[in-house]
C-alpha cells in the first residue's frame, strides 16, 4: 500500500496514542500508548507493553466524561501526575526512537487534547509536545478513504473492528483498551487485504464525483459484476458527451 508506505517513511517502529480529556476545557486526564515493532512491509513484528497514566488537569472532568470514561476527580487527584512527567515517561518508554517516532491516533482530538493540555501547563515540555503533534497519523482519516458504512460515513473503531471481524478487547473508552484496539485494526487492514478491497469497492461505487464515465464505470464492473471493453468505455465517454 503505496500511500501508508510514505506515510510511515521507513520508520521501524509506531507509537499507537490515545488520550481521554476533560469535558469542556480538553485537558489531558488518562494517556494510553502502545510502541509497536514493524517490519519492511509494513505488517507487525512486536506489541510492547504499553504505557498508561492518569493525568492531573486544572479544570473539572465533567460529569460526561466521568460517565464515559469511569475516570472521577478523586480518580485523579489521587493517581494523576503532571503532564511534564507524564511526557517525561513517554519519552523514557519509547526511548531513542521517540524524536523519529509516529504518534498513530483514531480521529484528530487527540492533538486538540495536546495542544489544550500545553496551554494550561506552561511547565511542560513544549517542543517535545509540539513534535508529537507535528509527527500524528489520524488512522481514522486514512482507513475512511478505504472503507465507510452504508451511509458513507466513517465507522467508529469498535464497528471497524467489526468489520475486520474482530472483538474490541477490553472497555471501550480506557485509553489503554482503546490503543490496544487501534493496534489490533491495524494488524487486520494490514492482514485481510480481501476484506479491505471488498470493502473500497464498496467506497468506489459511491463516489459521486468522480467524472460520469468513471463512474458508470465503476458501477458496471463491482455492482453488475459485467466485462468492460476499451469500447465500452470509448461508449460510456460518448453517452456523457451526448
């Protein structure tokens, strides 16, 4: 796969990151990750074990989160820690290869999260943060240009799962489950290339602006399964110049 090829750019190893933030201010409050050994093709070669930290915030929780996350104030008052150190033993759990290293995300708030926890935390390492952030790959934002549900929308990571035909392991909404997760629906794109095709023929047939011809195309070859010809086509451009 060409475009995740550039996308991982030789490196040897990802760092799979999810963060659980505050209701209303985004403050970091939970950091799961998860640093993961990948071969020349791209498929993985070791899972460590991964990193996980509840992280003080200056602002409430909000009652929302506390429902989604199980996360409460005393949750973290009690075991949270500040977010400099929280970033100090990130860097000294991916060791050399953090300044190389991917941060892979499901959807892009995490790097709102980041970016909010930086600004309320003035003491914490801001170029470390600020790389972390230039050096993101949304998986989210990718995988949605291969596979969407039957309203073309993107799949959440619990239904994408699904898709791939695995279970989500653990409660969703831990940000160690949830990276766990992510590194399991990676594994699978990257294993069950017949569902992944299966399903981007599914996303080509609803692209809508794709030239007419193209199009018709498309639609002839995946949902009427028929033998197109350089004169069909040569046909299909003509009817669209009629």
């Amino acid at each position: 796969m060409k475009d995740l090829e550039k996308i991982i750019n030789s490196r040897k190893s990802l760092c799979f990151l999810d963060l659980e933030g505050t209701q209303f201010s985004h403050e970091m409050i939970a950091i799961g990750a998860i640093k993961v050994d990948i071969r020349k093709d791209l498929s993985i070669k070791k899972i460590h074990k991964g990193y996980y930290s509840l992280v003080l915030a200056k602002n409430k929780i909000g009652k929302v989160v506390t429902d989604l996350t199980g996360i409460t104030e005393d949750d973290v008052k009690k075991h949270g820690k500040r977010l400099r150190v929280v970033i100090a033993e990130l860097k000294k759990y991916l060791g050399r290869d953090f300044s190389k290293t991917l941060f892979v995300t499901f959807g892009n708030h995490d790097l709102r999260i980041l970016a909010q926890s930086l600004a309320y935390n003035l003491d914490a390492p801001k170029d470390d943060i600020h790389m972390m952030i230039k050096h993101n790959f949304d998986f989210a934002e990718w995988i949605s240009g291969y596979v969407k549900d039957e309203n073309n929308n993107t799949y959440s990571l619990a239904n994408l799962l699904k898709v791939f035909n695995v279970d989500f392991e653990g409660v969703q909404h831990n940000a160690l489950a949830d990276t766990l997760n992510l590194v399991y629906l990676y594994r699978e794109v990257l294993k069950r290339k017949d569902i992944l095709s299966e399903e981007y023929r599914k996303v080509l047939v609803k692209y809508r602006h794709l030239p007419e011809p193209l199009h018709e195309l498309i639609t002839l070859l995946v949902e009427e399964n028929k033998t197109i010809s350089p004169k069909d086509f040569d046909n299909l451009i003509k009817k669209a110049l009629e």
